[in-house]
C-alpha cells in the first residue's frame, strides 16, 4: 500500500533533533582492529615502456630517492630521433639496467603481484625467463610504472604498487611523488573472510555462480581449480575492499569485515527505530562513501546517512531493508571517477530491487540514484509515506533467510499479483523445472544444491524445492545426468515461494527377493538399458539390479559358491 504525502510543510528541525537522537542512541558499527596483510618494500622499481619516457621516469624516480630502477623497453623510441637531450638523458641513466623487448616478446610479457612483489616475466615456448632474477638478481620487484600505450595490467583498480601513467599526464608529478613513498612497510585491512561451506560456485566438478567473479574490479577473487571441485579466494594484497562480491554473492559465503553485513542491518534498523521514536518523520536513507560525507555540508534533518567504507559494501538487500525498517525511500548517491565494475554493479542492484518493489506492489521509485553534489535531489522530500505496520523482525541469521524476511515483509504492506515476473539477468531469484519423463530420482542435484532449496522425501522417493532458497546456480542441472532440470529465472511475488513443494514422485521398486523399496522404477529401468550389455550383468545376472544392496550381494556370493571360476569369465 503506497500511500502518497500530502504537500506540507515539514518540521526540519525536528527531524534533525530525531537524527542526533538516534546517532546517540546507537553508533554506526566500525572494526577497530580488523585482520589485515603487510607489505614490505624497498623501493626497487621496474619501469616500462617506449625508451625516452622509460628513461625520463627512471631519472625522476632515482631523484626522488629510490633505487637505480630496472629499465623494459617495451616499445620503440617515441618522438622522432635521438636529439642532444636524449643523449645527456643517456648519459644520465647509462648505469641504470636495461633490456630492449621485441615487438612478439612484449606481448608476451606476463606481471603479476603487488607491492613489494610483482613477478614479471616473458612467456616462452620452451620455458619462462624471470626477468626480476635476470636483470636486477632478486626475486621480485617492488613497484612497477608501467608507460606503455597499452597498460600490461589493464584493470580499473590495480594492485598497490603499480602504477600505468602516461608521460604527459597533468598529474604525472604527483603519481611519481606518490610511487616513491611506497618504501617500508605498510598495513591493509582483510576486508572479506569466505566460507567455502555456503559457497555456491562449483560442486562435483561443475561450475555453478560466479557472480563475485563477474563484479570485482581489481581481479582480487579468482576460481581455483582442484582435482575436482573447485573454490573462490580473494587475493587480500590485491583485494581493495570495494565489497561488491559480497554483495553480489547470493548466499552469504562472501562476508564484507567493515563493518559485516549483518551489523549494517541491525544499525539500519536501530537507526530507524530511534528516529522514529524521537518523533522523526518521512525519513529518506542515504547509502554514500563515508569519504563523500566528509567533503559536504550537513543534509536535511530527514536524510539519515549510512556511511559505508566503499558503495559496493550495500546491495538491494540492504536497501529493501531499509524501506522494510521504516524508511520512505533510499537513495544511493554514486561518486564520479567510480570503476566501470563497479557502477555496473549499482545499476544491476537498482534493477533487481526495482523489479521487486514492482512484483511487490510498491513504486519503484523508492530506491533512487543520487550523483554526488545534487544536494537539491539529496534533501527532496519523498514522494511516498513510510509503510505502516509492525516493525521488521528478522527470523533467520544468514544473509538469504535475512532477505526473506524483507521480501516478506514488504509483500504484507504491498499488493503482490502472485505472478512470476521478470528480473535482470543473472540475479537470484528462481525456480526449477523438473521433466517428469526425464527423471529417475537420483537426487544428484539434491547433492549438488548448495542450499536447502532441493531436498529428497523421509520416506518415498520424491524430489521438493523451495524456491526461496534457490540462487539460480545451476549446479543442479549440470549434475542432472538425465538433463531433466531446467531453471526458470524470475520472482515469485506468492507465498508460495517458501513452501516446499514437490517437483516429482514416484512410487518406490520393491527389491525382488526380500520386497524392501530401494529405488524408483524408473531408476532400475534406465539401469538395466544401460548395463545391458555390460558382462556383469549377463544373462539372469542383470535381475540384481532389481535387488537392494543387501541381496544383491548375497546373490554374487552364491554364484560364486556355484560356480568359482564364473568370474574369471567377466
């Protein structure tokens, strides 16, 4: 029920007085002492690039106090001919070791790392050569300028220490001055701690979500591949805390430490609580960079600020639950100069939560993008009341059955239609659909659902979801030997969604010697099609695949006592 505010005036003052109220009442949660990496460095630099620029920077950071730099040549000489300049800047860095790359062997050049140890080196077809240990004997580099036209790192948020720059850039002297300074040791926070038991990426040997993969812009979480399964790290010397994974990922298993998700809700909540209590009204929630914050002027006394480390730190769960909590609308305000990622990222996140509050019954236009300076759109009135009603509760304690609890509460106080409606791309909201025809009740994909979504019967062979549990992962039809699953992407505005229901059931085959039920009929025929011809089963042998496990074992055993050498024939 979306209730228009009427024109009136508004008692700012009072607002603001309700803000403090609730600032004193209760804090915004901080980590004061987080886990964090160390990064040593002693300030030996690798820069690359065409000849003159590589030499001029080189000569710039050795007077700015670092080590004789290594010079890479990655591209010719830029400019035209040598002229009486480039012979003194020759002289100048004459001591300073160099290496010439061929057109092919720079493409080949392969850097990774971060401060205080990037390893770079020339793929080969034979083998590899380490150029920190052939040109200046170390094991490593410590900062590295890239020059050239075509960044080696092209990445919207590089690891700390490097740096790719072009020569006339206006900020050129302060880049430089900056990449000098990272010599000694530095502390980083470990902004994310994983739990590799919620996550939903990869399960038997197939691939499931790689949301946290798709969203990162400093290429800090990465899949590795194990003899089977495989699982996500997050690089915590490269990782710069911009919290989309966390955010992007469906289950939880991703948990940003500043503060944690959870804690950001519990605030969220108090904040509004206590704001309402004080006699605060038509309150609009502002998601911003705590930095941003700083920089501006006080806003308006019903715009209550949540100040997050880094934007991406906030996704539609967070901002749902502000409307859930009592908020009027929710504004998220984007800084210009954001990585490309990451404002695809928000746009994603606007999109799914516009397409819930629609499924819902409620305007879309409660969650809204601010741009950083509009104060005039920062402090705007909302154009719809605060839902009415009992507060939110929250049920459950991890990130999905948190979100239900939203998603449930803003059902109660809008008009959902009941109907499945269309979401974004990739987002998580979904359903199965399972050919009855097809399935033979293997539950291979109740063993490869990361989430209580899919579940087997207690007693009778059956196959249930819950819809409101499944991430759209898409483990369970990559396990599906029968390719009898199919996703149905979208939301279910219905109650229905948190019921379990059943997908397919069948009655169960009773084992022909002792009548115990141990499998479906359906099983036991695809078994026998396709070990039909197996040895094996040759013959009055292939009947064991009607038997359960126990009588099927004793029917070997007395084979075997008939006839000893029977299995020298298999």
């Amino acid at each position: 029920m979306n209730q228009r505010i009427d024109i009136m005036p508004v008692d700012d003052d009072r607002n603001r007085q309700a803000r403090e109220a609730a600032r004193q009442r209760v804090s915004w949660p901080v980590n004061l002492t987080p886990a964090s990496v160390g990064y040593r460095s002693e300030g030996h630099a690798l820069v690359l690039g065409n000849e003159r620029d590589v030499r001029r920077a080189a000569l710039a950071l050795h007077d700015r106090g670092l080590p004789a730099p290594t010079l890479l040549f990655t591209e010719p000489m830029a400019g035209g001919e040598p002229d009486q300049e480039d012979e003194a800047l020759l002289a100048d860095t004459a001591g300073m070791t160099s290496q010439r790359l061929s057109r092919s062997q720079a493409r080949s050049l392969e850097l990774e790392g971060y401060l205080g140890h990037f390893s770079v080196r020339l793929a080969g077809v034979d083998d590899t050569l380490d150029l920190a240990r052939a040109l200046a004997d170390r094991e490593h580099f410590d900062l590295v300028l890239d020059l050239g036209e075509t960044p080696v790192l092209a990445l919207e948020l590089p690891p700390p220490g490097y740096i790719a720059l072009a020569w006339h850039d206006p900020q050129r002297d302060e880049q430089l001055e900056a990449l000098a300074g990272l010599v000694g040791e530095f502390d980083k926070p470990r902004y994310f701690q994983i739990d590799n038991a919620l996550c939903a990426h990869s399960a038997s040997g197939y691939t499931g979500c790689t949301r946290c993969l798709e969203v990162c812009p400093a290429d800090a979480v990465k899949s590795h591949q194990g003899r089977i399964d495989a699982w996500i790290e997050i690089d915590p010397f490269r990782c710069h805390g911009v919290g989309s994974c966390s955010s992007a990922c469906p289950t939880g298993a991703i948990q940003f430490r500043l503060p944690e998700t959870a804690r950001q809700q519990e605030t969220l909540l108090a904040w509004l609580a206590a704001y309402r209590d004080a006699g605060g009204t038509a309150p609009v929630v502002r998601f911003a960079e705590a930095g941003d914050l700083a920089a501006e002027g006080d806003a308006a006394g019903h715009v209550l600020d949540i100040p997050l480390e880094e934007l991406g730190a906030a996704g539609h769960d967070q901002w749902l639950t502000a409307l859930a909590g009592g908020a009027a609308e929710v504004r998220i305000q984007c800084r210009p100069g954001m990585p490309d990622r990451l404002t695809a990222f928000i746009d994603d996140q606007l999109a799914q939560a516009h397409a819930l509050l629609h499924a819902l019954g409620h305007s879309p236009s409660r969650v809204s993008r601010l741009t950083a300076g509009d104060t005039a759109a920062r402090d705007a009135l909302p154009g719809e009341a605060p839902l009415e009603g009992d507060p939110l509760v929250f049920t459950g304690s991890d990130k999905r059955d948190r979100l239900d609890s939203v998603l449930d509460h803003l059902a109660h106080h809008g008009t959902p239609d009941g109907q499945r409606h269309a979401m974004p791309s990739g987002a998580p909201y979904g359903g199965l659909a399972v050919d009855g025809e097809a399935c033979t009740l293997c539950l291979s994909c109740v063993t490869n659902c990361p989430t209580p979504a899919l579940a087997a019967g207690d007693d009778r062979p059956l196959l249930s979801l819950r819809e409101a549990d499944c991430v759209q992962c898409g483990l369970c039809a990559e396990a599906c030997p029968e390719n009898a699953i199919t996703l149905v992407p979208g939301f279910l505005a219905n109650a229905g969604r948190r019921e379990r229901r059943v997908q397919h059931e069948e009655a169960a085959f009773p084992c022909i010697r002792c009548g115990k039920p141990f499998a479906t009929a359906s099983t036991v025929a695809t078994l026998k099609a396709k070990l039909a011809d197996h040895p094996y089963f040759a013959g009055d042998a292939l009947t064991r695949l009607e038997m359960c496990e126990d009588c099927r074992v004793k029917d070997v055993w007395q084979a075997m006592a008939r006839d000893p050498e029977s299995q020298l024939k298999v």
